[in-house]
C-alpha cells in the first residue's frame, strides 16, 4: 500500500468539509415526538424538527426509511451530531427553482404573510421575497388583509442569490392577464351585451367601470330611471354591477354603459297611468328658477311651472312656495310620452280666488281696499282673496287728466272703487273710483246734438284757437284756429277776449275724450246760406255785404 492513513485521512476530511452549505439526500432512521433522526452517510447522524416538514397545525406525514433532502450546515455540534436544516434545504431548492422561473421569466405563486416598511413579504416556497407597496395592485389598495394568507401569483423583478434577495410584482401580473382579457374582451364587444364589472371610479358625470381589463363609462343619466343629482348617491368604489353596453366605438375603443337600461322602462304607458286632470300625491325632488320637478313614482317626475304654483303668488322663486322632498298634490296638465314630459299644476289642487271674487262681487259691485302699488298706468288694489285689482289712469277722475289725478293717491291708501270687468282666464280685475259717480260730462251735454247752434262763452284763447263754455254751467267745447271765422284773415284769436260771448255751431260731441267742437266758420257759412235764401241771390247783383246788412238790420228790427 503506497498512500499512508495521513493522507487517506486528510482528503476524507476534505471532501466532508465541502459538503457544509450543500443539500444531501439522507434516510429516517428514527421518529421520536418532535424530531426525526437522518442518516446522510457521514460518521454521525442528525435531528430534524418535525415542524420543518409540514405548515403549522398539521401533523407530518413522516416513517421510518423514507428518504428526504437535507441541508448540511454543520459536520458536527458539540454533542458531535451532525447538524442538519429541512427548512434551508427547501430554501435552497426553491431558490433554484425561482432562478430558472426568472431565467425563463414564467411568473411563480406566493404567498404575501407580513408587512414590513414599504411593502410587504412573500413566501416563495420557502423563499421569502419583497413585495413593494406599488407593485400590489394596479391601483392603490386601501386594505391588503383579503390577499394575505391566499396562493397567488407573482412576478419576479429581480433577484440577487448572494444577498438573499428577490423582489415580486403582483401588479405585473394583472396587468399582463388584464391586456389578454381587454383584448379578449374588446374582440366580442357588441352593443345591447351585458356584462359584469366592478365600479372603479366616481366622477360629478358619472362611473367608470371596470369590466375585467377595460372600462366603460357609466353616466349618471344611465344609472337608474329615477333622478340622480350624483352617481355617489347609487353607487360606491368597488361594488359589483351588472351594466349593459349601450354604444361602443371601435376606433376610439370607448364603451357607453347603461344600468337603467336593465331595468323596465316606467314611461311606458305613462298617459294611461295619469290622465288629463287627475289629482295626486307627489314628492318635491328639485327646486329651480323656473319650477319645481315633483316625483310621482320612482323614475317619472314631472314640472310644475312657476306659473302653475300658485293663484296669487307671482314673479317669486319656487322655493318660497314649496321645499326638497315636500309632499305635495298636484293636477296632471299634460302628458308628453315621447318626450317624457309630464306638465302638473299645484294652483289647480286649491279654488280659484278669481272665481269666488267673479261671483261675491260682479261687475258694478263697489268695495273698499288698500293700494298696493302705485304704477305709471294707475293704481294696484288689494281685493278679498289674496288678489289685486288695478284702476287705470284715465278711470280715476272724470275732469282731471290721469297723471294729474294719481297725485293725490299714496301706498297704503283706503280707496273706494267699482269693479269694471272680471277676466277670470286673464286674472285681471278692471276697477274704477270715477265711475263710483255720475259724469259731469253726460248731463252738461245731454240735450245737445250736432248741429245745433249754441251760444258759447270764451273761456281760454291759445294759439291753436279758443276754449268755450256752453251756456252757463254747461259742457266744455274747442273751437280750432281755422274754424274761428268764414274768411281767413278773421281766423285770428287776437279777436276773441275771455268771458266774450259767442254764436257757434256743434260739429262733434266725443263722449270718450268729452269733449265737443264747435264751428263758427260753420254757423257764419249757415247764416249766409239762409240769408241769400231770404233775400236775394248773387245773380241780382247785390253784394253779400248789402245782403247780410239788410239781414241784420232787419233781425235787429
């Protein structure tokens, strides 16, 4: 024998000692309560924790002469066994494992089983790895727990064996698995499909839903037939709904949903539902400038008009008058079912104050009220029932001109008055306070007629002609500049002074202005027509001078 037991010594250590860090291939030679003995062919055999073969609570499925790989980390202890690790020896098989998957980059499953700064961590098999805070989700994740302790899969970033090292992406792998069913999703999209998705976000216009790789837009109109003032009020981040697609562009890849359209539409046979003049129950939804939207059952709404609000109330906002989620009645005014348009009154539910005021007090009745307001055609008049009646200008006095006669009114007067005319249709009541006495006009000129000839009395001279009184108490006439006189150099005022008496003829009498026009041209023209009548002709070949001196000096006789 040529090698000594030295050096036959020597490299038996040797090869021991490169055996530490290694995984070997070893036997049970024993089980005892909580360890198994294994022989992996060295000089001493080793204990194993049963806990390293199985997961927490479960017992090992472990006999004796099973084979098993070990991880050697030391060839001996100070009892002098040799000191052995299944749980390293899984490390190290799944660090192999992963580093192929990485190699390959095919994705591996996880488990996530704690948190740590920044992220959390990841059991590979037996290999833990980090999980960056960002790369858990696509989008943010407010609670991780439903993740944690479930197998998944992940993908691996990078890894550094040296170190211990490896980074996951749970992110990675949605997005991946998100594009396969977009497209997939995208290729079988058809109008009128429904799907089910997730709501992923919500805006003031409504929700994008998630429909497993793509979103489509939820608008608020298409959430649900009743009104909505915000999608939050129907919906929340992460809830499961079943949508249907109502529009889908190829090109742009945009996806129109709708929720309602799921439902049954409750405009159909509306007008049947709620025929012209029915009364009933509704709750206020929405208040604006021009009316109010009353709920009659969820999804139909109809207006009431600021005009169908109240009998009496005008030119005030809704919202004085009825208030969100009041109940109130109302009167169907029209039905509109192919624009969805429902028209209701609220006035129409109470009587009309314009009728009972028409039959307590009809034209001719006279009553007392206050005025309410003062305007630049005549005087507003509080009435019974919450309504006002107006007096205009020219009915407050018979002699006075309108803007005269209003001076002598205040807000806030009592004033006596006549009812004119009732228009229940128009809500207008006439009143007047003139005619609560007998018009001057019509007894000075009763008797008179057109064509008579009266004796006037000059009461103004002006320069369009001069104002007359007939006889003493009497009606008040005009006579214009060209009627002062036959020839047109007499048409001259300067020949006429006040309190002068004169002989005219009446040409009109206007009982609307009251006023009459008289003529002295007209009566001079009469006067020599009957003259040249009584005493001779132009032809005798007499002068009119001669003629109307004769007639006079024989009227004088």
């Amino acid at each position: 024998m040529t090698e000594n037991f030295a050096d036959l010594l020597a490299e038996s250590l040797g090869q021991t000692d490169r055996l530490e860090g290694n995984v070997l291939r070893g036997t049970i030679v024993a089980l005892d309560s909580d360890a198994a003995t294994i022989d992996v062919g060295l000089k001493s055999e080793g204990r194993v924790p049963l806990k390293e073969f199985t997961v927490s609570g479960e017992a090992p499925e472990l006999k004796v002469g099973d084979e098993v790989e070990v991880y050697l980390e030391r060839m001996e202890n100070k009892n002098g066994e040799v000191v052995l690790s299944r749980e390293k020896a899984k490390r190290e098989e799944a660090w192999t494992q992963l580093e192929k998957s990485f190699n390959d980059g095919e994705r591996v499953n996880g488990v996530i089983f704690g948190r740590v700064k920044g992220g959390f961590t990841v059991d590979l098999s037996g290999a833990v790895a980090f999980l960056p805070g960002s790369q858990v989700d696509i989008r943010p994740v407010r609670d991780v727990a439903p993740l944690m302790g479930n197998a998944q899969p992940f993908q691996i970033l990078k890894m550094d064996r040296a170190r211990g090292n490896i980074v996951v992406s749970r992110r990675a792998v949605l997005e991946e698995t998100r594009a396969e069913q977009r497209s997939e999703l995208v290729a079988n999209l058809t109008e009128g499909q429904v799907l089910q998705g997730v709501v992923k976000n919500i805006t003031d216009y409504g929700a994008f839903v998630d429909l497993g790789g793509v979103d489509g837009l939820l608008h608020v109109t298409d959430i649900s037939w009743k009104r909505i003032n915000h999608p939050s009020e129907a919906l929340t981040i992460g809830q499961q709904v079943d949508v249907q697609v109502i529009r889908f562009n190829n090109e742009t890849q945009r996806i129109s949903l709708g929720m309602k359209q799921l439902e049954t539409d409750p405009w159909e046979g509306v007008s049947a539902k709620y025929p012209m003049n029915g009364k009933l129950v509704g709750r206020v939804t929405n208040i604006t400038d021009y009316g109010a939207f009353v709920e009659l059952e969820p999804g139909i709404e109809g207006l009431v008009h600021v005009s169908e609000m109240s009998w009496t109330k005008k030119n005030i906002h809704p919202g004085k008058i009825v208030s969100t989620s009041q109940e109130v009645e109302v009167m169907v005014l029209d039905v509109d079912e192919s624009k969805r348009r429902i028209s209701l009154g609220l006035k129409q539910c109470s009587s009309n104050p314009w009728d009972a005021f028409q039959a307590n007090h009809p034209a001719g009745a006279e009553l007392e009220g206050e005025i309410k307001n003062i305007t630049e055609f005549g005087l507003f008049v509080g009435l019974p029932g919450d309504i006002d009646g107006m007096v205009h200008l020219s009915d407050l006095d018979w002699e006075q001109s309108g803007e005269e006669a209003v001076k002598s009114y205040n807000k806030g007067d009592s004033v006596k008055v006549k009812v004119l005319d009732v228009d229940v249709d128009k809500e207008r009541i006439s009143l007047g306070i003139k005619q609560l006495s007998e018009d001057p006009f019509a007894g000075a000129s009763e008797g008179l007629k057109k064509g008579d000839v009266v004796t006037c009395t000059v009461t103004a001279i002006n320069e369009g002609g001069i104002d007359v009184q007939i006889g003493d108490e009497g009606a008040v006439g005009s006579i214009r500049r060209n009627e002062l006189a036959r020839d047109r150099a007499d048409q001259r005022t300067d020949r006429f002074a006040v309190g002068e008496k004169i002989d005219a003829r009446i040409t009109s009498i206007d009982s609307r202005t009251r006023r009459i026009s008289l003529s002295i041209k007209q009566f001079e023209a009469a006067e020599e027509k009957q003259a040249m009548a009584e005493f001779g002709s132009a032809d005798a070949g007499a002068s009119l001078g001669d003629i109307l001196g004769e007639a006079l000096r024989n009227a004088k006789n």
